[in-house]
C-alpha cells in the first residue's frame, strides 16, 4: 500500500511505541482502507 508524504510525517519517530502512536496509527489505516477501497 503507498502512503503520501503527509502519512509518513504523521508516522513521526517521536510517537514511536507510543499508545497514542499506536491507536493514531490504527484509525489512519482504517480510514485509508474505507476511503479508498
């Protein structure tokens, strides 16, 4: 799957193992799986 620049800054080192990281990371993808089936 691509993901955008703008995904990647979203997916920064800092938020790394993070539970927010995680769960953020999570909703991005579902959004991106149901948005752009």
């Amino acid at each position: 799957m691509y993901y955008g620049p703008h995904v990647r800054y979203l997916f920064h080192p800092d938020w790394g193992g993070t539970t927010v990281g995680i769960l953020f990371a999570a909703i991005i993808a579902l959004a991106i799986r149901y948005k752009w089936k």
